[in-house]
C-alpha cells in the first residue's frame, strides 16, 4: 500500500480511507462491471454505512448505448442470447461471435454442432454462415458468403434487408446483390431456424435493427434466447461519470479500473483531482493509482475467492489456487475491511472474518439451501451448481 506517494501499510492505509469515510457527506465508487454476486452484495452493505454513496461501472471498451438501445426496445435489462445449434441460417452483422466478441467458446460449439455433416455436404444439419463485416474477422473466414460492407454502409444494409423482408424491393444495397438476393431468400424459406447477430462494437441503430429482424423471423424463443440478468454489470455512459466528478465528491473508490488511462476523451485526472480524497485499488502502479492519494494493490485473480451467475439458475465458485504472494488483497476483502469499520453488525460481513466466510454464507443460503459442510465441499469439487432455466422472451415495444 502507498499513502501520498509514500510506502506504507495496510493498517495505514485502511485507517485513512475509513476516516474519509465517516467523514464524507458525498462518496463516488468506480467499478469494473464484472462484480460477481457476493462481491455487489458487500459493495451494497457498504453504501448502507456510508452517506452519499454512488456506485458507477467504468469499461474503457465498452457501450453502455447499446444496452440501452436494447432496454428501450425490449422494455427491461438483458441481453439476448444466440443459440447457433439450432440456426440453420446466421447472419453476422460485424459480429466475431467465433473470436472476441461475447460468449465465444460457447458460441464456437454450438456452431460447430450445426455444421456437422455425415458424407451428404447437403445435409439437412448443415447451417449456413453469412458475414457483412468490414475487417476481416476469425468467424468471417469461416463464412459460407463473406460480405464485405464498410462501417458506414452498415446501418443501411441492415435496413434494406428488413425492407426486403417486408415485401419491398431496395435499390441501393452495399455489396453483391445476388449474395444479398440470395441471403434474403435463405432468411425467408427458414423462419424460425435463421437468427442474425449484431457485433459488440456495433452501434446501437445495427443492433436494433438486428432485433426487428430477428422478430420478423420468428427467432425469439426458437434460435435466440434472453438472459434477464446478465454477469456482466450495465455500464455507465462517460458522460455520466464525468458529471459525478464534476460534483467533487468527498471520496473516489476506484476498484479494479483505470479511467486515467482509457476514459473516452481524456481528462480524467483533472476530474479525479477535484475529490477530497481518492483511493485506487489495482494489480499494478499504473496511470490511475499513481495519482491516487492511496494506492493499494490487489490480489489476482488466482489468489482470490469470487463467485459468478453466468445463467440463470446457475452458480460457478471462482476458487483461489495460492494465497497472495506479494502481499496484494482483493477488492471485495478491502470493501469488507472498511465495512466492517464502519458498521460492524451488517447483515452483509456480520459473522464473516474475511471474503471467503462472505462467499460461503451466501451459498449456503442463497445457493445451496443448507448449511451442511458436506454440500459446500461437494460445490467446490464441481465448481458449478444448478441447470439454466428457461426465461421468456420479452416482447418488442416498437412495430416489427
């Protein structure tokens, strides 16, 4: 740990983060999005010690706009989920659904399950990928038809493919029309079996209209299912975060992210530098923790307890492999240091001497229904418990 510049000690440390703590009327705390539920649970019992706590998500690569285009449209928070095994037509609107974006390993089998032919290369098994993608990508070289469009001809390929759709003839159409005529014919002659996926960095306008097309082709519920609760936590817009800072808060937790480095159009230290107090907690000295009047370094992830809800209905153990080597400890253990400070009684660490004693107790009432040691270790020996289980499909709030 490191307090104004200097080397110092976690009893330090913890000592002047929960002074400004009790002292503040006002508290910003900037997270990464990937908090699993034991971690929000102790970051929830702390907003309940602290006055004037906000909590923020922060991902230098990510845009929230999307997820909210996709909230407007469906009516609530979630996002949808390809099911490739059972597509017998996919369109890829710049999405490297095979590469890096999304559930990627997930999504390679399950295409792969399609693509399984016994001899007969028109096997009715057999899918067919087609890609509109401007650079080449690991799921457009496995295309059956690879559609070059730019990005900014994007939004209109996807446009005039719902018009197609609708009866209506488009005239302007970005790439080889007898692909497109012949993409068209193949989403017509298989509603219900045909899904279209729209990529990560993709503007919100190609995302809704992937979802129009994809009600217009029957695939909610068939090839395309919904996760209403989503491991990964909605991100705030930077305009959003900028404004928090803007009100100069008596305290900025940053925890597990580095907006000084990758916050979109710079600036970020000069906004940080109006808070009374800031706390950067992270695996390395780097832009963010190096302006921080505290620095305090975190375990990885290998030497760290956690937990994730990857479905509904299902629960993984994330289980340290050593303990830290160097010192470091994880966020959530630090949340729970300065929480136990703060509000020693709270429901959410009360009985619990560290993260792991946390991560147990909620299993054991949240997941396992039982307090008996046998069914903890049994979790542990196969790291996931429960079975996904089915959600509905929420309706489109604007006219296929």
């Amino acid at each position: 740990p490191r307090v104004d510049g200097a080397q110092s000690t976690w009893v330090a440390a913890d000592a002047k983060v929960v002074a400004a703590l009790k002292a503040a009327s006002s508290v910003v705390v900037l997270t990464r999005s990937t908090l699993g539920p034991s971690e929000r649970a102790v970051l929830d019992g702390l907003k309940g010690a602290v006055r004037g706590f906000r909590h923020l998500v922060h991902e230098g690569a990510a845009d929230p706009a999307v997820r909210g285009a996709l909230r407007e449209l469906h009516g609530q928070d979630g996002l949808p989920v390809p099911d490739l095994s059972k597509a017998r037509i996919v369109l890829s609107l710049g999405a490297d659904f095979l590469g890096t974006d999304g559930e990627s390993l997930g999504a390679a089998r399950d295409f792969a399950a399609g693509r399984v032919v016994d001899g007969d290369p028109g096997a009715e098994g057999l899918s067919r990928l087609y890609v509109a993608e401007s650079a080449m990508t690991t799921t457009g070289s496995n295309a059956d038809h690879r559609i070059p469009v730019k990005p900014s001809q994007m939004q209109a390929f996807a446009v005039a493919l719902l018009d197609a759709l609708g009866g209506d003839t488009p005239q302007d159409v970005p790439g080889d029309r007898a692909v497109f005529d012949a993409l068209v014919k193949d989403l017509r002659e298989n509603q219900g079996a045909a899904i279209v996926i729209a990529g990560d960095t993709q503007q919100p306008p190609i995302h809704a209209a992937a979802a129009l097309l994809n009600g217009a082709l029957e695939a909610p519920g068939k090839t395309l299912r919904w996760h209403p609760e989503p491991p990964m936590q909605p991100v705030d817009a930077p305009r959003v975060i900028a404004d928090a800072l803007k009100a100069k808060p008596d305290v900025v937790l940053l925890l597990g992210v580095n907006p000084v480095h990758d916050f979109p159009g710079g600036g970020f230290a000069e906004l940080l530098a109006g808070a009374k107090l800031a706390v950067g907690h992270g695996q390395t000295l780097d832009e963010t923790l190096s302006v921080c009047g505290v620095a305090l370094p975190s375990a990885h992830n290998l030497e760290s307890w956690n937990d994730r809800s990857p479905w509904p209905g299902v629960d993984t153990l994330v289980q340290p492999l050593i303990a830290p080597l160097y010192g470091g400890r994880q966020e959530a253990e630090s949340l729970l240091a300065w929480g136990r400070m703060l509000a020693p009684d709270a429901s959410a660490w009360k009985d619990a001497a560290d993260f792991h004693d946390v991560v147990k107790a909620r299993w054991q009432a949240e997941v396992l229904g039982s307090t008996d040691e046998a069914a903890w270790e049994d979790a542990l020996r196969k790291g996931i418990v429960g079975e996904m289980r089915s959600t509905t499909y929420p309706e489109l709030r604007v006219p296929r």
